[in-house]
C-alpha cells in the first residue's frame, strides 16, 4: 500500500473549492495527506478550506501562481506519490486512490499515467492511457494534454531529479511536464477516469487572455528550448515538436487578443 500527497493551489476559487475537496475526503482509500495551498485569495477560499480539519492548509503571503503553490505543495509532502489536483476539479469517484494504489501495487514506477473526462464546450470527452500512448515517445508525440494532473508522480523522483515549477509565472505546466517525462526510467498506467476536468469555468485563469499571460507563455517556451538543450539526442525530435505545439499556440492567443 503506497501513501499519496494530494496536493491542491487554491486561488479565489470559494465557489467551487468545496466540491474539489469532498471528491478527496470521500475516497475510500485512507492512506493520504491533503494539502492545499491557499495562494494569498483575496476572496473567501481560506475560510471554506478551514471548515475542513482533515487537509493541511498552507497559506501564501504572497501570490505565486499555481507554480509556486505547487512547489510549496511538494516541499510539505511526505507521501511516496504526488498527485495534483486542481481547485475547479473532482477525482472521479470514491474508489480513485483504490484503484491506483493497486496498478502500483508493489513496484515504484516514477510515473503513472491517469485518465481524464473533460467537460465544457472548449474539450469534451474521455481521455484514458493505454500502453501505446503510454510509451515515452508516443506520449510526447501524440498525446496532446500536457497537464500535470493527469499523472502520479512518485516524490522521490521528482526531488532527485530537482523538478519544480516555474513559479509567479501562467503556463507553468508544459515545463515541469516534459521535464518528468524525459528524466523518467519507469511508468505504469491506468485504465480508467481519475479526474473530471472542468475546461470552461467563466473565471477560469485560462479562460481570458491578455499580453501578461502572453509574455509568460513565451517564457516557458524559452524554458522548453532548455529542455530540448538538456534532452538525450534520440528525444530532441519530440520536445522540438513540443516547442512547436506551444508556438502555434501563442500564434493563436495573439489573433485572438486582435
């Protein structure tokens, strides 16, 4: 039986925060920790999380983004596996934690890959691993959803390995993401729904865009090139493809700001 983090960056998000946290408490796994990190709010999502006396909550003076909650989120874990979870999401059922701890079961890979619902009219359906999208190569190739939810990290790794976020920046995700995927040596994968992924919420941080959220798309994308610098050669092909995926999409966050 391994023990999970969950981790949570909270972000003015009173109206939704409280269903993301019961999907957690309800698990019939027990063997977790909850930690949400409350990124300085400005509106009621601190009061909401102190009604719930089983999470460890973090507070942030300062805000430092998704990023930086993360961050403070991994450096407050103590369970072997990592998984974060977003405040507008829900794990799918009671029974995730189970049924993940058991593809586990008793070996260490450094990642397992999750399934995923998506909601809303922007992506709608379900995403769920197999062993060909499961493959390095295939996953950097094919798999469109560089999200960092949709996978277990075992928290050994990623402290061997030095992976953090990107932090006070939008678009931390794609970085951290691909650097995982190039540094892991093992993985495993589910083949079932973990998460309901909620890709239309109206006050979403995704949902509008501006030049500030633009220029940090741009930074990340030079962080990317990092990684593509840093990557074994046989792996170059595939984050270059990465870095194009992320360009095209700054193409069309620019026409969309016209």
């Amino acid at each position: 039986m391994k023990r999970f983090s969950i981790v949570m960056a909270a972000y003015n998000s009173e109206k939704e925060i409280e269903k993301s946290i019961n999907s957690v408490l309800m698990q019939t796994f027990k063997n977790y920790e909850f930690i949400v990190v409350n990124d300085a709010s400005t509106d009621n999502t601190g009061d909401v999380i102190k009604k719930f006396h089983e999470i460890k909550l973090i507070n942030h003076e300062e805000n430092k983004k998704a990023g930086g909650a993360r961050n403070t989120g991994i450096e407050n874990a103590n369970g072997e596996y990592i998984i974060f979870l977003d405040s507008d999401d829900i794990l799918a059922d009671k029974y995730v934690l189970e049924k993940i701890d058991k593809v586990i079961s008793g070996d260490t890979p450094d990642i397992v890959y999750l399934g995923f619902k998506s909601i809303g009219t922007r992506i709608q359906g379900d995403f769920i691993p197999n062993e060909h999208n499961s493959i390095k190569e295939n996953r950097m190739l094919e798999w469109k959803y560089e999200n960092v939810w949709d996978v277990c990290w075992r928290r050994d790794f990623l402290n061997k390995n030095k992976i953090r976020f990107v932090e006070k920046k939008y678009y931390e995700d794609f970085v951290f993401y691909y650097q995982g995927l190039l540094k892991s040596e093992s993985y495993k994968y589910t083949d079932f729904i973990s998460f309901i992924y909620t890709c239309d919420r109206p006050d979403s941080m995704t949902t509008y865009l501006d030049s500030r959220k633009l220029k940090d798309l741009y930074f990340n994308i030079n962080r990317l090139v990092e990684v593509y610098d840093e990557a074994d050669d046989k792996y170059k092909e595939y984050v270059k493809k990465a870095i194009k995926r992320n360009n095209d999409y700054a193409g069309r966050v620019i026409e969309t700001m016209k």
